[in-house]
C-alpha cells in the first residue's frame, strides 16, 4: 500500500532524531563522551553569560538553538561498496556529499568527504554533519597485506537487511513515514555500533596494524563504528583547559587557526582515544586504541581568497610549532596571524570572508531607497550582514586530529596524491564544492535584501 506523501517526514525530522539517538548510543558506549558533553554544555552557558553581547546576536541570528544540537562525527571504511551504501543513507536525513579531503598527504592513507545538510533552513534546523573516510588500498606498500586486507573487507556487509530495505523503500516511494523512519533508525544505528568482537585473528591485525593503525580499525571489525562525536563549544580554549579536571586527558594542541575576536573556519580538540578490550578470532585477547571524543568551535566561513591568505599563514607557521605546548603553540599562531584581518568589517569589505545580508526592522519599514551598495545599506541601519559559519572541514587539522589518536604508526606520507575521480567513482555521485555552497548562499540572501529595498 502506498504511503501518502503528506505522511512522510521530512528530512529534517529523521536527521534530527538520528542524531540524537546516535549521541545516546555513543555515550552508553564510551562514559567519558557524556561527562565531555556537560563540560561543553557548561563552558557554554558561562560564556554566554559573561558576553551578554555575544548572547544578543546569536539569538538574533537563530545560532542558539542549533549550538546545543551541534554535532558531527566520523567514520571510516574499507569499500567503494560501502561508501555508495553510506551515501544513499545520508541521502534519507537531507545530507549530501560536500568537499573532497586528502589525508594522504599528511600520513593518513583515506581520502574523505562530509554528508551534510546544504540549504539554510535544514542548517538552522539540525547542522549534523559525517566526515566519512574511504581507506585507499592502494597505499597499502605491501602487496600480500593488501591482497589481504581487500578479501577480508569483501567478506563483510556493514550494513543490516532492515536498513537496505528502508534506504530502498525511501529511494522507491520519495520519503518515510513515522514509523518507517523509526525503523530505518534504528537499522541504520547498527552500522555505526562497536562491535568487541574482531573478525581477524590477532596475527592479522598486527600485521595490518603495523603498517598503519587506522588500517587496521578500518578492516579487523564488523562495521565501521562511529569513532568519536563533537559537540560545538563558544570558547575551546577553556574546554580544553577543563578536560583533565573532568577526567579527560586532551591531546597536545588545539587543531586550526588561533583565538581571534572574529573566529574564522574551525578549531578543534579531543580527548585521547580510549584502549578497549576486544577479542580476536581464535578467542584470543587484546587491545584497540581508536575512539574518543571532540570539540570544535566554528567560526565564519572564507572566500577563495581568505582560505590563501589562511593557508599562507599557517604555512608561515608549520616550522615554527612542532613540538610546542598547546600555550606557545597558540602564542606563535596568534603572532603570526597578526597579518589576517581581525573584524567583521575589514573580512567583509576585502571579500576574505561569507556574509548574510538581511533586512532590519528599520529596513524593512524603510521602501524604496535609492542606493544599492551594500555598505552604505549597513551603514545606514537598514541591512544587517551576519557571517556564514563554517560547516566543513580542514584537512591539516582533521590528519592532526587522527594522528593524535591513533598513536603513531605510519610517519611521513604516503606516495599517492588526492584522486578526487576515484573517490567520486566509489561514491557513485559528485561532491559539492564548500565554496560555491557559500557564495551562493551569500548571493540569494544579498539579492534578496536588494530586491526589497531597490527592485
């Protein structure tokens, strides 16, 4: 019997209650993810209290009511297969393939996108975002290990029959019902679960693990386990000093660009990945080192050209960290991005950064005007310019943050380079350039304001 289409909910709902659920699951699986989340939570509600200001204009701009249901996580796997399931589940919660990431080049033998929502009202509903990896093989030096390692992943299906049937019943009759969508939840929750039990003997996974541990979370278990969420934080560097207080011990360095009065891009953090027991094929026991828990804090998001002088910077200061305690480490990044423009006017002046213009309420009683130059709009009180946050990720900065947690392994990088084709290929569909998601964003919201006040 075929479902009416007014029965069906939207995206928005099921990526919202998936989220959710996935939150509840990670936290029974992994504690110290809950206590992560109440410091975050606390970190926030005395930011916000101490900065009336910066309370003021969140709340004006519908930033409060996502910050709280702020996630993104991340996953890894080990197929083409795989990677085009994963897509067209993504695809039922309105989450879409946006930006291609190579780690390759900073040891990392994935390459990667992020699912997520793209337009401005599923963004303002729930931001949950996917950065999911896809192993390359390829880079595997040994070719018995690779062999190997690629009979072992075409054995396995990630994913339960309960969730193909409801991606396939979805994709057949254009959205879910209420309990459909309860139902492929609940299926879809099962490939992101860990699972204690490997599916290799131990001799395996050392062998794989040797040459790179994320080779070897990648192909010695069921599924590909989520492994670690991240709430959104106001003020990182003060959760970050927190985490050994709660119990938490955090990696070195805060990832991205330093603390700056407008927040630009993104910043992130973790706590190390936990040492969990698990027991390999044969019964034998042992260890794996994989999952933890992030923070970020997001800032605006910038054009072509301040993503260069961004890049330049922080090439600028690459020589000049290694080693450094997170405090000299920021003392150094915020010396040397002295030269990137520190207010809102300047990035948006100089095109560094994404606005969106809206209509005062002095706008919108105000009718025709005659000017259409947007400065002098904002000037005069009758539009309001507001940055697009930053919804994506940084490449530098998620290899640190894999890096950190996986304990060394590999060192240098690999011989491949990004292979954006290939990638695409596996996923079976094209990813969206960030940049262009942007500006087109930027774009609507400037015409729009235009059209009302000049026609």
């Amino acid at each position: 019997m075929k479902v009416p289409a007014s029965r069906f909910l939207c995206s928005d709902d099921i990526r919202e209650r998936f989220a959710r659920a996935m939150s509840a699951m990670y936290q029974a699986e992994v504690p110290q993810y809950g206590t992560l989340l109440e410091l975050v939570e606390r970190v926030n509600r005395e930011t916000l209290e101490a900065d009336s200001t910066l309370a003021e204009r969140l709340a004006a701009h519908g930033e409060l009511e996502r910050l709280g249901a702020e996630r993104h996580g991340a996953i890894r796997v080990g197929t083409a297969r795989e990677l085009a399931v994963l897509r067209r589940l993504f695809a039922v919660m309105g989450m879409h393939p946006v930006g291609y990431y190579d780690l390759s080049a900073a040891g990392v033998p994935v390459h990667a996108t992020a699912f997520r929502p793209i337009d401005d009202a599923a963004l303002a509903r729930n931001p949950f975002r996917i950065f999911t990896s896809l192993l390359r093989l390829e880079l595997i030096e040994s070719q018995a290990l690779r062999e190997r390692a690629a009979a072992i992943l075409a054995r396995r299906d990630i994913f339960t029959d309960g969730c193909r049937a409801s991606i396939e019943l979805h994709e057949a009759q254009g959205g879910l019902d209420e309990e459909q969508a309860e139902r492929f939840i609940a299926e879809a929750l099962e490939t992101f679960r860990w699972h204690r039990d490997a599916t290799v003997d131990l001799e395996t996974y050392e062998a794989l693990h040797a040459e790179h541990r994320l080779i070897a979370d990648v192909v010695c278990f069921r599924g590909p386990h989520i492994n670690h969420l991240t709430p959104r934080t106001l003020n990182i560097d003060e959760a970050q000093r927190r985490m050994p207080d709660a119990g938490m011990n955090p990696k070195a360095v805060i990832e991205g660009p330093p603390r700056r009065a407008c927040p630009i891009l993104l910043r992130q953090t973790s706590f190390k990945a936990l040492e969990e027991e698990i027991r390999f094929a044969g019964e034998r026991q042992g260890t794996h080192t994989a999952r933890f828990g992030e923070v970020e804090q997001r800032g605006m998001a910038l054009t072509a050209r301040g993503r260069e002088l961004y890049d330049s910077l922080l090439g600028d200061a690459r020589g000049r960290t290694v080693d450094l305690d997170n405090a000299a480490h920021q003392r150094v990044l915020e010396e040397i991005f002295a030269d990137f423009p520190d207010d809102e006017k300047t990035l948006r002046r100089e095109g560094l950064a994404f606005f969106h213009y809206r209509l005062t309420e002095v706008g919108e009683a105000a009718g025709r005007v005659e000017s259409g130059n947007l400065e002098e709009l904002i000037e005069r009180g009758l539009v309001t310019a507001w940055p697009l946050t930053y919804e994506d990720f940084l490449p530098v900065s998620a290899a640190g943050i894999f890096q950190s947690n996986l304990g060394g392994g590999h060192s240098g990088t690999y011989a491949g380079s990004a292979n954006r084709e290939a990638f695409e290929q596996a996923l079976g569909a094209p990813v969206a350039d960030e940049l262009a998601l942007y500006a087109e964003r930027e774009r609507v919201s400037r015409e729009t304001v235009l059209k009302a006040l000049v026609g």
